[in-house]
C-alpha cells in the first residue's frame, strides 16, 4: 500500500505501525528521538515523520513520487482516449 508522506497518525496509531508501545512512542517524542508536533494538547505524527525514525524517508519518498508520476501518466492517457472520437 502506498502512504502518503503527509499522511497523519496518532501515537496509538505510531505504535502499531512501529510495534511499539504507545508509552514508548511518546518516550521518543519527549527525547527528540522521533518528530511529531502538538495540536490541542495531543500529537500529531506524519507518515514522513514515522519513516525518518525507521531509516526509510529517502526510499519511501522516492516510492512516493514515483507513485505520484504513473498516476499523473494513467491521467494522461485516460484523458487523451476521452478525448479520441470513438469511430477511429
């Protein structure tokens, strides 16, 4: 499955995805070990956010753009067959 970088956990969310516990996760966060921000008192961890604590940022975001570029490909060609008349 592709994830997008932006994409938003909670430190619940963080543990699973790190097979950690959620007291661990936020042992990380108040270390500066793994970045997040707060929003109304909680965290916010992003997917980017997630992969930079794992080692992974450079080769998932390199997945991501170019997941990102064969979707804008697929587009073109939908849209360029769209444009086709149907009796050629």
């Amino acid at each position: 499955m592709i994830i997008a970088p932006d994409a938003t956990y909670t430190v619940a969310e963080a543990g699973v995805v790190l097979e950690r516990s959620e007291r661990q996760v936020l042992r990380y966060l108040e270390a500066g070990r793994l970045r997040g921000s707060r929003a109304s008192g909680r965290w916010i961890l992003t997917a980017l956010h997630i992969w930079e604590f794992q080692g992974i940022a450079d080769a998932m975001l390199e997945n991501w753009r170019n997941y990102c570029r064969l979707a804008e490909q697929e587009l073109e060609i939908k849209k360029n067959q769209d444009l086709t008349p149907s009796g050629e």
